[in-house]
C-alpha cells in the first residue's frame, strides 16, 4: 500500500542521508521526497512517499521516531488530507501550435511561465497527481522536451497542525 509520511526534522546537515539510509537499509524505496523550511528556520518538514505493508510502515517510523533529529513522524495515509504535486513542462512551440498549447493549458488551469512563441513555451500545474498526469497525456500531441515534477506534499485537514508542540 502507499503511503505518505511527513516528518519534521532539524534542519541541519546530514539529516536527508540519515532519514533516506534508514529506507535503504531496510529495503524500501521513497518514491519521491519533499524537504523545506517551515516558519522556523531551524526546522524542516519532509513529505515522503513509500510502499509497504502496515507492519513494515510502523517499523519504519518507529526508526524514524530513534533518529536524533527527527522531531515528529506522521503517517497521514489514513487520515483525511489533501496531497499536491508540481509539474514543470517545456514544449516545443511554433506560431502553429501556440493558441492551441495555450487552449489546453487554460482548461487544466496551467500558468505560462515562459513563453516563446517561435520556440518554446514553459507551464506550470499544480494538482492531484490523477491531473498532472492526464495533463501530460494530453501533451503527447505536442512535442514535450523537458519535464520535471515535485512529488506530493500533503497535509491533513483537520483544525490541528503538524508543528513544533
């Protein structure tokens, strides 16, 4: 099953080898992993995405929970939360294709972040996942030369929130 572990961390040196160590050692992969400051600046938040069973995702925290500068470990898989991505494409654009790149971002939501009418044009999407990916499918029309893509970040949506207690 997957799931998506946030984790407050120190933020210093060496604590990203020591968290993505921990999924190595024991065998699991991250398939993806978010890591960035919150309000203190001596804190950080990682969102990490992964496959296992319920058994081997305890022990996986449980060993998250032993690491120095871990602070919070929390596993919002089964909890209500939203989760986004961030998806950067550039295409291939030429007076031709232009409107029509145009059309298809603004029904996805997409933003122009570059835009070269003769030569390229650089978007951005923020989404669930299911719609990044239905919008890159739709692109394979056109001539997609470059991408990249953030992995989700989530948060639960209750009242409470995940910080320093």
């Amino acid at each position: 099953m997957r799931h998506t572990i946030t984790v407050l961390v120190e933020n210093e040196f060496g604590v990203l080898t020591r968290v993505a160590g921990l999924f190595s050692a024991r065998g699991y992969n991250i398939e993806s992993l978010n890591v960035a400051p919150i309000q203190d600046k001596t804190v950080s938040r990682m969102t990490i995405v992964t496959r296992g069973d319920e058994r081997a995702i305890e022990q996986i925290k449980k060993q998250l929970n032993k690491l120095i500068p871990v602070i919070k470990v929390d596993d919002i898989s089964h909890t209500v939360h939203l989760e986004r991505e961030m998806l950067l494409v550039k295409v291939a654009a030429s007076p031709e294709s232009y409107n029509a790149l145009l059309e298809l971002a603004d029904s996805f939501g997409a933003k122009v972040v570059d835009d070269h009418i003769d030569s390229h044009m650089i978007l951005e999407l923020t989404g669930k996942a299911q719609q990044l990916d239905e919008f890159l499918s739709r692109l394979s029309d056109f001539d997609v030369t470059a991408m990249t893509r953030t992995g989700p970040v989530g948060m639960r949506r209750d009242a409470k929130g995940f910080n320093l207690d």
